[in-house]
C-alpha cells in the first residue's frame, strides 16, 4: 500500500468517526433532553419546587450541550469538506437545532429569573422543543448514511429518539389549541402550564 492510498485511507477513517460523533452527540444529546424533559414533567405532578438550576433541567441542558457540540462539529465539517445529500442536509439541520436549542435556552433561565414557574407551554420551551426536533431528525439523517454496519445498528434508537421528539412537541403544540377544554388538567398537574398561554 503507498503512502497516498495510506493517507487517504486516514483521512477517510477519521472523516467516518467524525461523522459518527455529530451523529451520536445529537440523538443520544436529544434523547436526555427528552428524558430530561419528562423528568421535569413529573416533578411538576410531584409539586417539587420550580427552579431553573434543577437536577432535570440539568440534564435537559446537558443534552442541549451535546446537541451543540454536534452543531459546532457539523459547521467545521461543513466548511472543511464537501459533502452532499442527506449528509449536508442533516449537518444544517443539526447546526439549526442547536442554534435554536441554545437560544431558547438563554431565553427559558432569563423567563423562570423573572416569572418563576412556568409550564410546558411557554414562549421560550416551543423553540426549544422544535431545536430538539430538528437535532433528533439531523442525527437520524446522518445516520442513514453512514456506512459501518455495526454503528447502522444504533438507527433504532434514532427513530424512537424521533418519535419521541415529534410526540413531546405534538403533545405541547395541542395544549396551545386546546388550552380551553385541557387548561384545569393541565394546570393541576404542570403547575400553571395554561397560566402561560
């Protein structure tokens, strides 16, 4: 084998890997966000004090890191190699995701500094919900690509990752249309979640 077939070889190996850390980093980052999600859902049922640095918000925004170091990764692969297809489609998506993942962030610690409590409905969890959406979408499309058999075997856990996100978002979306006939319900169990609306 020559040097160049070696070199390129590297460079092909290391070009995979990377690939497969923005991948993992977004589904397995997406997949705490939603866990992290539901945890802090219950604790809402649980009437546990409502607080910004909570242990679930933690780990909410420990995946909305992982989400945006996937983004950050994704924007140097993007300028540094040529890529095509559902490969630079989920990369954009991923870096779309994180951007809103991180805005909405900032903007759910400065909304619980000045309100306090807030529900599932607020006007700074729907974005966040709708980054989370795209992250989960970016890493299932990166993962569809790729070619490692053994790293295709983690597609499941892409898909429900998925599943899950376009379930949590659907269910928030339809407390905003349904806010009348659900507002009680939901208020008694999300701790004012319709007060937001």
């Amino acid at each position: 084998m020559s040097l160049i077939q070696k070199l390129s070889s590297s460079i092909l190996l290391r070009r995979q890997t990377l690939l497969e850390i923005i991948s993992l980093l977004a589904v397995f980052g997406s997949f705490l966000e939603i866990t992290g999600g539901i945890w802090d859902a219950t604790s809402h049922i649980l009437r546990e004090p409502e607080l910004f640095w909570t242990i679930q918000h933690v780990a909410v925004y420990t995946g909305v890191a992982m989400i945006a170091g996937s983004g950050i990764l994704g924007a140097i692969f993007l300028i540094t190699k040529k890529v095509t297809g559902n490969l630079k489609r989920g990369l954009q998506i991923i870096i779309i995701g994180s951007a809103l993942q991180v805005s909405a962030g900032y903007a759910d610690s400065l909304s619980h500094d000045l309100f306090g409590i807030d529900g599932l409905v607020s006007w700074s969890h729907q974005p966040l919900e709708i980054g989370l959406l795209l992250s989960a979408l970016g890493g299932f499309l990166i993962m569809t690509v790729m070619k490692n058999q053994k790293f295709k075997k983690l597609l499941p856990v892409s898909i429900l990752t998925l599943i899950f996100s376009i379930s949590w978002l659907g269910f928030n979306l339809s407390l905003i249309f349904a806010s009348p006939v659900l507002c009680t319900l939901v208020y008694e169990i999300f701790s004012s979640g319709c007060a937001v609306l």
